[in-house]
C-alpha cells in the first residue's frame, strides 16, 4: 500500500522526529545506495491479520458484524501497518522544545553519557537518532482515504502499558481505551472510512515500568488504601512529577499519513487533543470509553483524572469531590501474614507455621 507523499512532509513544523521517506529508500536514495553509501530505512510497511478476543466478543454480542473484508467471521481484523523509529531534526527539536539547537546538543550529549560525540563536535550534521523507543500505526480500512476530509477519520493514539496492553492487568483503563479504539476504528472502516492507533512507546507516562510498578505499590500500601483522591501525589511521590511525556513530538506520524482532519478522536486526554489541533489538524468529535469497558480497580484512575480536568464525555460528567474521596481499589493485604499453615517437622516436633514464614 501507499503512503504520501503529503504537504507535510516538506514542512519541519509538521514532521520533525521522523524521516517521512524512511521506508522509501531505495526510490528515494537508490542513485547513492548504487554508489556504496549506507542507508537504511526507518519505516517499514506491511499487512497483517490482528486477532483480539475483545473483538472475538463484539462479534459475539453483536457490537461488530463481519463482512468479510474489514472483520472476518473470526473476529480477525485486517490492517496495514507501519513501524516507525525516530529521526530527529534538531533545529525544529528544539524549537519545539523552547529552546536552542545548541542546548538541546548539550542536553542529550549529557544524558547519553557522551554516547554521540557529534552533537558537540558535529554542529553541520543536522540529524540525530535518538536511543528511544519508536511506534507503530495501524490503519482498518484504505490508507490513501486518510487525507479527504470528507471521508470519516478515527483515531487514537495510544502510549504503551506492558501490563495492561498485553497482559491484561485491571489497574488502569489503558487496553479497554485501545481494544475500544480498534473497534470503532473496525466499525469506521466498514463505513468506507478509515481508522488508526498510533502505538508509541511511552510505558508508565515514559517514566518506565520500574517507577510505574513502585507507584502501584504505593498507592496500594498507603494508609486507607488505593484512593483516587491520592492518585497524583502517588506517582509524584514516587517519580516527583506526574508525567514525563512530550507532546510536542506526538502529532509528527498524523502528518506522515496526511491527517488533517479526524472526526473521531478516541481519547480522554486534553495535552494530547490540544497538541494536535495546535499543529493545524482539526477534530470534530471526541469519543468517550463506555463505563462497562472501565474495570473495577481502575475506576481510581478514571475517577482521578476526570476530577483533575481529563475528557472522559458524559459517561463520566459531574464527578466532585466526594466521588475522590469515596473511590477505593482493590486491597492486597501486602503486610498481612497468611492464615495458611503448614505442618513441618516429623511426628514427635511437629507444628504449624505460616506459609509465609522463612
């Protein structure tokens, strides 16, 4: 499938942290590959079949109807897809970032431990490749209808949770929000239009599943338990700020595609909403997740953030200060002794202990 070229791949305001010809290499560079240079692509396109039980249980209950082209009668769903590795462009980096293109050297030639000497010694070379994390988009429905504002756009974008993306953990809203994506995104592509999630690899608000892991204990073995009054103050506590997460950086893949309009934008987050819109694209809908997706113990983070100002529609509206309080998750018990005993010891000294004893 194609994508672009779009009118923003020439504008560094648009697209600063990728390569936009990153999976064009060999049209774009293949006169200087023939002359033994070493370029090598950033992005890469292909097809694929995802196969989600949620979507399984759409199909079931009726929320989603095959058709053979977008949905297959078992629930699997067929998507292009692309990965992306980041290409930064380091004057519009920093401008981005408010500050200069020689700080922003400064800055990352520091916190690599002088990994990259040629961001001091190299001022002419204007590209870098940071050591982070890329991302992935997937698109349902034909990828070339992206750009006509006409046709229906979904969208989310969606930051990496190991935990709950993968492995199904119930502490945060983070794998119903991008299972309920995909579905609207399927639902839209059967419709002619089009959808996409943009998969970053930002895990724990890119403070990492280290400190994510230390605040959940935490806010689980805080006095009076996991509360959503004390949601924030957790991770602050823990990391000394709420989130670590640029969204500057964040709309760069939506110009790549050539977005300039999404009628469905499936997110709670208004840092994210306002970096979009900010860069020119416009969105006329934003689509809230429906309560009966949202576990029980992740009702603190919902309730957490919907109280400090995130979107979450109307599901979610009148939530004050007594709903923080009032909302509790689930307790582990962490520093209670099992009532579990074991018999040790032979039959003369024989007694029991707890499971949990050493």
């Amino acid at each position: 499938f194609n994508i672009g070229s779009h009118p923003g791949w020439a504008d560094p305001k648009k697209i600063a942290a990728m390569d936009p010809f990153g999976h064009l290499t060999t049209n774009c560079y293949g006169t200087w590959l023939d002359k033994g240079w070493d370029i090598r692509p950033t992005i890469a396109v292909t097809k694929a079949h995802i196969d989600l039980p949620e979507c399984r249980e759409a199909v079931q209950k009726g929320r989603l109807k095959p058709d053979g082209k977008i949905l297959m009668p078992t629930g699997q769903s067929i998507v292009a897809k692309a990965a992306i590795e980041p290409v930064w462009y380091l004057p519009e980096i920093a401008r981005r970032f408010g500050t200069t293109e020689s700080n922003l050297r400064q800055a990352i030639f520091r916190m690599t431990n002088g990994m990259y000497p040629e961001l001091i010694t190299r001022p002419d070379i204007k590209i870098f490749l940071p050591p982070i994390g890329g991302l992935t988009v997937y698109i349902w429905g034909d990828p070339e209808t992206i750009p006509d504002e006409d046709i229906e756009l979904t969208c989310r974008v969606h930051d990496e949770c190991n935990g709950s993306d993968v492995f199904g953990s119930d502490i945060c809203t983070c794998r119903p929000y991008l299972t309920h994506a995909i579905e609207e995104c399927i639902k839209t592509a059967q419709k002619g239009g089009c959808g996409i999630v943009i998969y970053y690899r930002k895990e724990g608000r890119s403070l990492g599943e280290v400190t994510k892991y230390l605040v959940y204990n935490t806010r689980k073995r805080q006095e009076g338990g996991d509360s959503a009054d004390q949601y924030f103050a957790c991770t602050e506590q823990v990391a000394g700020v709420q989130d670590t997460r640029f969204q500057a950086l964040m709309p760069d893949p939506l110009h790549f595609l050539g977005v300039t309009k999404i009628h469905n934008f499936i997110s709670m987050s208004d840092m994210k909403y306002n970096a979009i819109v900010n860069t020119g694209i416009k969105i006329v809908n934003r689509i809230e997740i429906p309560k009966e997706l949202v576990p029980d113990d992740a009702q603190v983070e919902i309730t957490a953030k919907v109280f400090h100002g995130y979107n979450a529609g109307k599901a979610y509206q009148g939530i004050g200060e007594k709903d923080l309080k009032s909302t509790k998750g689930r307790e582990y018990n962490y520093d209670q002794p099992s009532n579990d005993t074991i018999d040790v010891g032979d039959d003369k000294t024989k007694k029991s202990v707890s499971k949990d004893s050493k």
